[in-house]
C-alpha cells in the first residue's frame, strides 16, 4: 500500500474503532455485546460529525484561497 494511502485510511478510522470491534468478537454475552456495539456507534457517529465538519472547513478554506 502506497504511504500516502494509508495515512488517509488510518486517518478515516477512528481511534479506539479496532480495539471496540475486538472487544465485540470477543464477547459471548449479548448484552455485554449490545453494550460494546452500542459504543461503536457512538464513536462512528461522532466521527462521521467530525469528518463532515472538518470537510467543511477544508472546503471554506480552499475557496478562501482561490479569492486570494
């Protein structure tokens, strides 16, 4: 994988992602795993917030550029 890549993918998971997944395989109980999975759409949604937010910015400031 090229590196320029795989930063942009490590960058669109969230941090904490794998080791909430993980904790998910691992469970044999269903509410402990209605718990962890619950967990990992919190931290999803909360990224997908902060990537449409930060596209946002991104998007303003490269207009801002092209004015200048």
């Amino acid at each position: 994988m090229h590196q320029g890549t795989r930063k942009d993918w490590l960058q669109a998971e969230p941090p904490g992602w794998r080791n909430l997944c993980n904790l998910a395989q691992a469970q044999s109980d269903p509410d402990k795993l209605a718990v962890v999975i619950d967990s990992i759409n919190r931290l999803l949604a909360r990224h997908e917030r902060w990537a449409k937010t930060d596209s946002k910015r991104d998007s303003n400031r490269e207009r801002q550029d092209q004015r200048i």
